[in-house]
C-alpha cells in the first residue's frame, strides 16, 4: 500500500511538472530559461499542493467521500430548483422590473449557494437514513461491526431496561419504530389495568430517555401497514435500517422468522451478569417448595436464580443454610444446587428446629 501511494505520488509530481512546464515554454512572457525554471517550480508546487490535499483528506474514508458526492449532487438539484422558483416568480410578478440584473444575478447565486449547502449538509447528518427515503441507495462501512439497537414494546415495559441505560453502557444509537408508540398508546385504552400500567411505565420511560444526555435516541417514521404482527414488522425494519433487535420476550421472533437480524435479549444479558458461586460457598435462603426429587426443596435468590436445596423438602418456608454444589445454564439463566447444613458446617437431614429464625 505504502509503495502504491509513493508510486502515484511521484507520478503525478512527474505530470504536473511535465504539463506546467510545457505551458510555461509555449507562453511569450520571459526568456526561455525563465520560463523553463518558473515551469519546473510552478509544477513542483502544484504536486506538493496535491499531496497536501492528500494529507488532509487521510482521516476521511470511501463512505465519507461517497455521502458527499450524493450530498453536493442533491444540493445542486435543490440550488437549481429555488433558482427556477426565483425566476419564475420574477417572470410572473412585478419584481422584474423593480430589480436591476445585478441583483437578480446575486439574489439567484445566493440561492443557488444556500440549496447546495443545505442539501449537502443534510445528507451528511441524516446519511444512515437516506436508503429509507431514496431507494437502493445505502451507505453502510463494511468493517463496521456495531449495528443500532431496535427495541419493542417488551423491552420498554421492561424496568431494568431505563436502569440499564442510565449507566452508560450502550454505545448505540436506541431506534424506536413510531408503531411501537402508538401500540403503546392503544395498550393505555385496553380494558385490562395490568396493560395500562405498563404501557404508562413504558411511556414515561421513553419520555426519561429523551432527557438523558448523550443518549443516541431516535424515532422511525417507517411503518409496513400490510404487515399486522408487530414482531414481523419489527424484525423486517431491522432488516431495512440494518439494526438488531434488544427484547425482553425472543420467542415471538423466533416464530417470525428473524434470519439476518440479531436478536439480543435483556434475559440473557441479566443472566451473564448474576454473580457467580464458588463450590464449597454457605448461602442462606427460603425454602419455597418441593423438588422434583424426595427430600428436595427450591428456593429463589434475589436475582431470581433458581436454587435446589438436598435435603430440604420439609423445611418449606424456612429459612436454612446451605453450602454451594454445584451449577448449570438453564433457558431462564442458571440453576444452584445446593446440600442443606447446620450452623457448624456439616450436612443435616430434615430437622430445622436449631435455626427456625435464620435470616438471609
């Protein structure tokens, strides 16, 4: 690479001295060794010229010379357009003959000027939108690797999620589909007060994240009409703005056929962040239940973490302690289990009554 850059370098050193001198030769201001010598310097100044627009314009990638080609491109269409609304005006209205062709011509360049601007500068900040508005059309950086975040309604019903962002973890832009809103919206009308409670917490939510400072949260307009699932809808926008999808309840898309769009569930994120337990550690928790097998009991840690306690089946809403086992992944998280013991260390069979009042 390096090679091929000094080599194009010193080619066009080469050529812009070999052109200007030759211009220089032809031209009849001077003496001959004049015009050969401002040639050779006005060539050599020229290709550093060159390479110094090369130097600045490193830091810019292919993507970014691309968004503004099409941005200079669609503001010229747009400084022609209000150039020909101006003249119309004038030809129509009696202005054309209160402005002198002077300020014709400098009302029209400045218009022209202002459309080119504003049609660039638009492109450049709303570029990851662009494809949506103009077909096949898409800027996408191929190494790349971090996409948006598209959420649904699970996620912002969800509580941990608010938490979640708060702690400044996400680096992604947070897409919200304007139909999820209104979904939401219309779940504040449903008879069950369950939904309308979390619909209104889902609500307030969004309004808390729009306050956030620094946080990347946008709305889609997008809407697929035809489409009456709103995991197929979500899933198929995902594919469109080219975003993977956080949710707190995956199964709905996995029925909807999500290929080439990532699912990412808050579950499974809350799951590989619970604290993990040493074999041989001493938890205290309540017994809750029996187990599937004799003598078993099931209790809950905080986080929810499922724990099989030996030994405990006829300590139902005691609480005892025991001594880690071992563990294993589970579709909810991970399961303990774990054997029952005294206050001394050693495994105990089912009497409690050393310890009825033990607290976690």
């Amino acid at each position: 690479m390096n090679v091929a850059l000094a080599f194009t370098r010193i080619f066009f050193t080469i050529l812009s001295i070999f052109f200007i001198t030759l211009y220089s030769i032809q031209s009849n201001t001077g003496d001959f060794p004049t015009r050969i010598l401002a040639g050779l310097l006005g060539g050599f100044s020229f290709s550093l010229l060159l390479i110094g627009f090369d130097t600045f314009f490193r830091k810019f990638n292919l993507r970014s010379f691309n968004i503004a080609i099409v941005g200079l491109f669609l503001g010229y269409l747009m400084g022609e357009a209000l150039v020909l609304i101006l003249k119309a005006i004038l030809k129509i209205s009696a202005l054309s003959f209160s402005l002198d062709i002077t300020s014709i011509e400098v009302i029209s360049i400045c218009l022209f000027l202002f459309g080119t601007y504003l049609g660039t500068i638009m492109t450049l900040r709303w570029s990851d939108e662009l494809y949506v508005s103009i077909p096949f059309v898409k800027f996408s950086q191929m190494n790349q690797k971090r996409r948006d975040l598209m959420i649904d309604v699970a996620t912002l019903t969800d509580p941990r999620f608010s938490d979640f962002c708060t702690t400044h973890l996400l680096d992604q832009s947070i897409i919200v589909p304007r139909f999820v809103v209104k979904e939401l919206y219309a779940l504040l009308e449903h008879p069950d007060e369950n939904y309308k409670s979390k619909a209104r917490k889902a609500i307030e939510t969004l309004k808390r994240l729009e306050t956030l400072p620094g946080f990347g949260l946008r709305y889609n307009e997008t809407d697929f009409p035809e489409i009456k699932e709103a995991a197929q809808k979500i899933v198929r926008l995902g594919r469109l703005v080219d975003a993977n999808i956080l949710t707190a309840e995956s199964k709905q898309y996995q029925l909807s056929g999500a290929e080439g769009v990532e699912i990412l569930n808050i579950n499974s994120l809350a799951a590989a962040l619970k604290p993990l337990m040493q074999s041989g550690e001493f938890i205290h928790i309540k017994v809750q239940r029996q187990g599937k097998e004799p003598g078993q009991g099931v209790g809950y840690l905080e986080d929810g973490t499922m724990v099989v306690i030996n030994n405990a089946g006829e300590a139902i809403g005691q609480t005892i302690r025991a001594t880690i086992l071992s563990s294993k992944p589970s579709p909810s998280g991970r399961i303990i289990f774990c054997n029952a013991v005294d206050k001394s260390g050693r495994e105990i069979g089912y009497s409690y009554d050393d310890y009825p009042d033990e607290e976690a």
